[in-house]
C-alpha cells in the first residue's frame, strides 16, 4: 500500500534519495578512463607533456613509458647502447658519422688560397689542401676509373714504361735540378734508416723502430717538400708532403706493399701536373728516381723486416713490389744476350741486378726466399717461357692495371685532393 501511494506521489521521498545521496560511492563504468576523474587542469598537463615528449624523440629511438596520472613510477632503466651498424648497411640520414681520424689529423689547416699555376702554356687553378681517402666501395672505385685522375696516372705509369725501354739503370740520362731535389730527399730517407736501428725484438715481422722511423719521416718530409719547391709552388707542400709520407709503408701495421709504391708514383705525377717535373725529365723519373725510391724501400723492408702488405704469397709477382717488374721488362726489350729464361741463370742475375729493373727483383727473392723460382714465385717461373721481353712487358701492363689500379683493396688507400680528384 505504501509503494502504490509511493507511485502516485501522494508520499514524498525522503530529502537524502531526492538529491541522489545514498550514502554509497557512486560505480564507474567498466570502460571509463582512470583520467576521466581527474580535473580538466590535470588533463591540460599530461597533453603538454606528451607533446613536449614528442618533440624530443628522434625517428626510431626507443620511446620511454608514459607515466599515467597517479600512477606508480617504475625505477629508471639503465641506458641501453644500440649495436653497431653492420658493414654495407645504408645509415639513417639522421644518423651523424664521425668524421674519419685521417680526414682529422691531414686536414691540416684547411684549404691555401686560390693559387694560379702555368703549365705547358695552360693556366691552372687550385686549393691546395691536404688530401684525403675517398674510395670505400665498388661504386666509388667504378667512378674513379671513369675520371680524369685515372686517365691522368695511366698515361703518366705509361708514358715512363716507354721511356726506359731498352735503357739499363746505368745509362747516360739527363738529371735535371727538380729531379736532383727528389733524389736528395729519397737520400734523407735512408739516413733516417742509418740512425734509427731496428729494437731486439723475438717477431719474424714488424719490428717497432719503423714506427720510430715514420715519425721522423712524417716530421721532416713536409720540410723537405716545402724546400725543393719554387716560391709559387710552396702553398702545394700541403697536399704533396702526405703523398711522399706515406709511400714508405703504414706505421700501425708495419707492412709495405704495392698501394704505398703506386702512392710515390702519385706523388711524383703531382709534381708533374703542377710543373715542377716537365716531360723532358720522364728518363731521369724512371731510372733515377724511382731507383733511389726503390733502395729505400729495400732498405726499409730488410732493416724493420716490414709485413707484406696483402700480399698473395708466391702467387704474386713479389711481396712487396711491381713498378719495376713492369719498367723492368720494358727495359730488357730487344736485348741481344738475356732472354726472359734467363732469370733462372744465377750469374746473370747478380751480374746485371744493377743495371736491370727485373733481375735486381729476382735476385731479391733469391735473397729472402729459400728454394728455386718454381717453388717460391711460381708465376714468375710461368712467364720466363716467354718468347720475347715485349710480350711480357705487355703482360705485365694489363696485370698492373688489374692487380693494382683496379683493385679496390689497393686504391682505398689513395688519397685525392685539388690536384687529383676522386671523381
């Protein structure tokens, strides 16, 4: 009776249930969100702190865990270092590489000022700056093989390859002053030798006074650069000096091999393409210069005991060298008495290793190999069937542009700059 007078509102609800207190806290819905309780202000701040954490994430960084109203923190994670990116992995464009430690250390002071340059009637312009490596990929040597540096040096290894044919070391050859200036600092080079003797030490290879020897060759060849050259051509030591220095070896390996001996003849072509070395002084560069260059070497390679530096073992011409197989067999062609079959025939071997490129390089083996040339340098033993110097003078030519120039291993070492260009 009490409900049906309750329904037909003739009793009145008590004041408490009218106004919706019942005395019970209110039920959320299931689905309603912890925020949606608290205040509009509490709501602006989270909002700007998501976008203020927006703004400072980077394209795939780990993004750390948002912190709900009221919510319990967790203690921070210790930062965790991302792995190295693998070798041949393109970077992410936002992903900044350390400049390279010898794009660092040669920098130098940057680049000279604009210095105008005469050669053979041409007007040259450069920047003379301290060159760097470039070439780090397949695609970097493709393009490099397709630039004007490239042509540049195939001419100039050929252009001397012609003009020691049939000339022993010791014929009459016109030494001019450039020329005498370089033979003057190769001399230098080998006092060094003389001064820094080689430690006691139990290693077959790499004895570390050659790293005491590089230092006072990387301190002293930018001196005796900037001094052979002409007051127009002094602002060039900054980019030649490194050429010469590094054509002696590396110091952190202690290893020689054919990429430092191609980085001389750079360093010479330089000379050249500057003017300081004319076309007149091409026989003196084969003959004497290189000459001196190569005593150096040998003295640098038997007194350190210096590594070969990637070399094929006795499937290569020599550990260390090839200009002067190549020059070498360039000279013996068309002589009358010593045939390529010859480099088996001791005697003449050691009677002309002073006058011939290619028997001073076989008796050298001789020298620190043991055995015949059949079991210690089998392909030299392979060409000496040849019927004529011409023909592997020839051979020699097409290997020393596959071996070397073309060879990404060798070329990533070589270094550009103004004078030459990668590209």
């Amino acid at each position: 009776f009490f409900c049906v007078l309750l329904g037909l509102g003739l009793v009145p609800l008590p004041k408490q249930m009218s106004d919706g207190a019942t005395g019970m806290p209110p039920m959320a819905a299931p689905w309603a969100n912890a925020a949606s309780s608290s205040s509009q202000e509490d709501q602006q701040r989270l909002l700007q702190e998501k976008l203020a954490r927006a703004k400072l994430m980077k394209p795939g960084a780990v993004q750390p865990p948002i912190a709900t109203h009221n919510a319990q923190r967790s203690p921070p994670m210790s930062p965790v270092k991302s792995p190295p990116p693998s070798p041949g992995l393109v970077r992410a464009p936002w992903a900044v590489e350390p400049p390279l430690m010898s794009e660092e250390a040669e920098s130098g002071g940057g680049e000279s000022p604009l210095v105008c340059i005469e050669v053979g009637g041409v007007k040259k312009e450069f920047r003379f700056r301290s060159p760097t490596k470039v070439i780090k990929s397949p695609q970097d040597l493709l393009a490099f093989k397709q630039s004007e540096t490239y042509a540049a040096l195939r001419d100039f290894v050929l252009a001397l390859n012609n003009s020691c044919k049939g000339k022993p070391l010791d014929s009459a050859v016109t030494v001019s002053p450039a020329c005498q200036s370089i033979i003057s600092m190769l001399q230098e080079a080998s006092r060094f030798v003389d001064e820094i003797p080689p430690t006691e030490q139990p290693m077959r290879y790499g004895n570390k006074a050659f790293r005491n020897w590089m230092d006072r060759w990387s301190a002293e060849a930018p001196k005796l650069v900037e001094s052979i050259l002409p007051q127009p051509l002094k602002p060039s030591s900054i980019e030649l000096a490194p050429y010469l220095v590094h054509s002696f070896g590396n110091k952190e390996r202690i290893d020689y091999g054919t990429g430092h001996e191609q980085t001389f003849v750079t360093f010479i072509a330089a000379l050249a393409h500057v003017g300081f070395l004319v076309e007149g002084d091409l026989e003196a560069i084969a003959l004497r210069v290189f000459w001196e260059y190569l005593k150096v070497a040998r003295k640098l390679q038997l007194t350190y005991r210096l590594e070969p530096a990637g070399s094929h073992g006795c499937w290569s011409l020599d550990d260390y060298q090839f200009i002067p197989f190549m020059w070498g067999s360039a000279q013996l062609i068309d002589h009358p008495a010593i045939l390529p079959s010859h480099i088996h025939d001791l005697g003449v071997v050691r009677q002309g290793s002073d006058q011939w490129y290619y028997l001073h390089c076989v008796k050298f083996i001789h020298e620190v190999k043991s055995g015949q040339l059949a079991e210690n340098s089998p392909m030299l033993n392979d060409i000496s069937g040849c019927c004529s110097w011409q023909r592997v003078n020839s051979g020699m030519l097409k290997m020393y542009f596959a071996e070397v120039m073309d060879k990404l291993p060798v070329i990533q070492h070589m270094m550009f700059g103004s004078i030459f260009k990668a590209v």
